[in-house]
C-alpha cells in the first residue's frame, strides 16, 4: 500500500500507458531523488478492467501499476510502497 505520493496528470491518449508512467516516474525522480515503485491508475487505463486493486496490473520498468477506482481517468498517483 502508498500513503503518500504524487499525483501526475497525463492525457496522451496516442502513448501507451507505459511510456505515461515512465514519464511520471522520471518526473518523482527529478523532484524527489528516490524511485518510485508503484502507481496506481483508474481501472478504466488497464487492459484488463477485472484485475482487483492488490494484483499488479503491469510492471513499466521497476514500477508496479495498479487499478483504482478512486483514482481519475489520465491522473497518476505514483510513489514509493510501504511494503518495500
């Protein structure tokens, strides 16, 4: 689970939802000098809409994206698992 993170906007509906996060994730990077592990995305951005919240959707890089529905269509909340 993530507590805190951030949340990046992004509606480049022409790029993959991979290159979206890894453009995300090198932002937090730059900010915060730390690498993010985990983002999640409205279900609707996924493949695959049925994958529940705790299963991993897809991995960009070292990032694991995850369906929620809390989070907006084209918004990112991206950052560090407290798992880790």
């Amino acid at each position: 689970m993530m507590y805190t993170g951030m949340l990046w906007f992004d509606n480049d509906a022409k790029s993959e939802l991979r290159l979206r996060v890894e453009r995300a994730a090198e932002y937090y990077r730059r900010k915060y000098g730390q690498q993010p592990n985990l983002c999640f995305v409205h279900p609707s951005m996924l493949a695959n809409r049925d994958i529940p919240m705790t299963e991993p959707a897809i991995n960009s890089g070292n990032v694991e994206v995850r369906g929620m529905k809390t989070v907006l269509p084209n918004h990112f909340w991206i950052g560090i698992s407290q798992d880790a």
